[in-house]
C-alpha cells in the first residue's frame, strides 16, 4: 500500500504522536476493505502509541475510526482510503489524535471548543480533489478538539451508492445533521464563523477597535500580497483584509507561468504568498468581506471601508486588489444544477462521473484541458465551443482529438442547461 519512501515519512512523523491511540476498522469483503487492512497495519506498525483493532461495527464499510486509548469522546472516521490528495490529512488527525497540537490561531482553537449543541458532519470527497482536503483536514479537527462535533469522511468513489441517493455531482459536499451545509474550499475558520452565531458581532467589534492604518488593502491575492510587502517595507502601518486570503489561486491546481518558480500548485503558492506578507508584519485580516468605501470627509483625511460583519476600518490610502472569479456561463439552469450536475472542477468532480457522458463547455485552454483529463475517466466527453475554432494552445488541441471518446462541436452557443 504505502512504498518504503512513504513509510519511512510516516514514521518520523509518527515520532511526535504523545498520546495512545486505536485504530478500529469496520470491514467487508472488498478489495477495497483489504487495502484498508494492509494500510492500518502498516500505520500501526510504524508507532507503539497506535494499536489497531477489526472488530468494528460501523455500517460503513469499509470505514475506520480513531480511538483515544484514555476514553476521552473522539468522532473522527474515515470511510476512505486517505491517499492521493487525502494522505496529509490523514497524518494529520493521527497526530492530533495522538496529542500534537495543531498549528491554527489559539483563538480559533477555543471557538472550536465552546460551540454548543451538537454537529454530525458527513463530508463527501475525492482522493484527486485539491479542493477537498482543507474541508476534511477542518472538520478532523473539529471532532478531535470537541467532543461534540462528529465527523466522517467519505470518498465518494468508494461509497457510491451514497453519492447517487443523495445526488452528489460535486466534491467537497458537507452535510451537517442529515442536510446540506455546503460545498466547495472551507477553511476551519470560515466553517466555525458559521456555526457561532456570535461571531460577527465579535469580528466587528474587532475592526472597530482597530487604529486607522497607514495602508489597507483589500484583497488577499497575489496582487493585494504583493501590495502589502511593498508597503510594510517603507515601515508604515499596513492592513490587508480579504475574503479568502490568497483567493482564486487557492483553487488552482497548477502554476506554471510564474516567473522563477517552475512548477507549483495553488494551496501551496497561497501559502507562500501569506508567508511572505507576515514576515513583514502585516496584519492580516481573514474572513472579511468589503462591503462599502466611504471616501475621507476632507483631503488628507480618513478613508473609511465597511465589512459585511458590520465593522469598519480607517485608513489615510486604501489599495483596492479585489481580483476576479472563476467564469460561468450565466445561462438558465446553471445557478439550478450547480453541484447536481454543474461543476467546475475537473479534477474534484471526475471521479464522480466515472463511466458517464459528460459535456465541457469552453474551447480555450481551461475547458481543453478539463475534456483531455475527463477523457480518461468517464465514457465520453463532447466539448462545445461557440467560436468556429477552439482557442487553446495547439499542443493541447493536438492531444484532444487524437482522444477516441472525445467529440467537439464548435460554433455551438450554449444557451440553456437542462
């Protein structure tokens, strides 16, 4: 299951895990139920805290949890094989299981442990979605840091028959007590603010006892970055506040167009972009979404800008880098089957198409790429292109039609979906 390299990965980061655990399977006879055997043998093989037991009695099958060997409440389950894209978040909930703190704002760690009432998540994903982990790896802490709060983490390639009960045409999807909370890139702080009601009375109260900056800079991209480094530099008061720091590139698989850095991927590049800015001493505002710029009352005065929590912050310049979102096609029935039919990510959604006839709409090279990589899981990909040629490079409209399932139709103006 996991080569010597993994392996031994694996087993220095195993080294930190503090305190006793149990993994405890719920099996079947599957091939994928015996991956799952081979997996937890090797995990447990790899540390003396975790101990591994197969006589669980979850209906989910294959599945596994993570018991805490003190019998203090852990709801943490995986019906999945974490690899791929999930195997980080797997070595992450067994260090947190095993007593390694996390690195997330102390903050945000005592919120996670004061929410009151009780929350059953059931997080849908795949093991090729760069979208999914952030979801999965928050509500793993959730359930390790509150008892109250269960999770379960289910591939939908695995546990099909779910996917197609509950309609799922798109990856991540959450559920929260048996209805839909969501779907799409989460972070643990965006997932909590939901769940405290009380968060956006704190946040605005926050932001107003703010003292006025130098500079803000609204938008958390690689522009409002680049923004706020050249600013913090000069050695004045510098703010950033965004929606989603890093935004569109968080939700991009690959960079390959950024001068000096050969290859990279969005999660990755974002994280370095945040690293960069705090290094300087920006304060970062996540979270925050700008809602109204009221100009200063006189010149040289304070300009003031509005979030939708209610506060406000002041500053003497404000740089507006507030970026772009994917495009739609902003015809009827796309908003209707968004998530049930509609999806934008090729790499997330695919696997859920498997063996299936499925359209991409767009010729240029977004859409091309998203046809050659579906090509070679579902049944068959027609491409519609409403120009008389497509757009995208010519390397890549080589390797389309040299694809034996793949049919394009160009001058093809999509109007409805249905």
């Amino acid at each position: 299951m996991l080569d010597d390299t993994l392996l031994a990965q694996l087993k220095a980061y195993l080294e930190r895990v503090a305190q006793p655990f149990t993994l405890v399977a719920s099996l079947d006879d599957s091939a994928s139920a015996a991956q799952m055997r081979t997996l937890l043998e090797q995990i447990a093989g790899l540390s003396d805290k975790i101990a591994v037991r197969f006589d669980g009695s979850d209906a989910r099958r294959p599945s596994f949890a993570l018991e805490r060997a003190s019998g203090q409440a852990l709801h943490l389950r995986f019906a999945a094989i974490p690899l791929g894209h999930e195997f980080t978040s797997l070595v992450l909930a067994l260090l947190w299981t095993g007593g390694h703190p996390p690195k997330v704002e102390p903050e945000t760690i005592e919120t996670i442990r004061a929410l009151g009432g009780d929350y059953r998540f059931e997080v849908y994903m795949s093991l090729s979605c760069h979208n999914c982990p952030d979801v999965v790896q928050a509500l793993s802490l959730m359930a390790v840091l509150n008892p109250r709060v269960q999770t379960v983490v289910i591939d939908g390639a695995l546990h099909q028959g779910e996917v197609e009960s509950r309609q799922i045409m798109a990856v991540p999807a959450i559920y929260l007590n048996g209805e839909w909370f969501g779907s799409g890139r989460m972070d643990v702080a965006e997932i909590v603010a939901r769940l405290d009601t009380g968060s956006a009375e704190r946040d605005a109260a926050k932001l107003n006892a703010k003292e006025p900056y130098d500079v803000l800079i609204v938008g958390g991209g690689p522009a409002g970055a680049a923004a706020a480094v050249y600013a913090a530099r000069k050695g004045i008061r510098v703010g950033l506040a965004a929606e989603r720091f890093g935004g569109q590139v968080n939700d991009t698989l690959a960079i390959e167009n950024y001068i000096s850095v050969l290859e990279t991927d969005g999660p990755k590049f974002g994280m370095a972009l945040e690293a960069h800015v705090r290094q300087y001493g920006v304060e970062l505002l996540n979270q925050q979404r700008a809602e109204k710029l009221i100009p200063a009352k006189q010149e040289g005065g304070m300009i003031t800008v509005e979030f939708a929590s209610g506060g406000r912050l002041q500053a003497r310049s404000v740089i507006l880098s507030t970026g772009a979102r994917w495009r739609t096609v902003n015809v009827p029935g796309e908003a209707e089957y968004r998530n049930k039919g509609v999806a934008y990510c090729p790499h997330c959604d695919g696997p859920l198409f498997k063996g299936k006839r499925v359209s991409v709409i767009g010729g240029g090279n977004s859409g091309v790429e998203a046809a050659i990589d579906l090509a070679g899981l579902v049944a068959h990909v027609t491409l519609l292109e409403f120009a008389p040629e497509l757009r995208a490079d010519a390397v890549l409209v080589s390797k389309l039609r040299s694809l034996p399932n793949v049919t394009i139709h160009t001058n093809a103006q999509t109007t409805e979906i249905t």
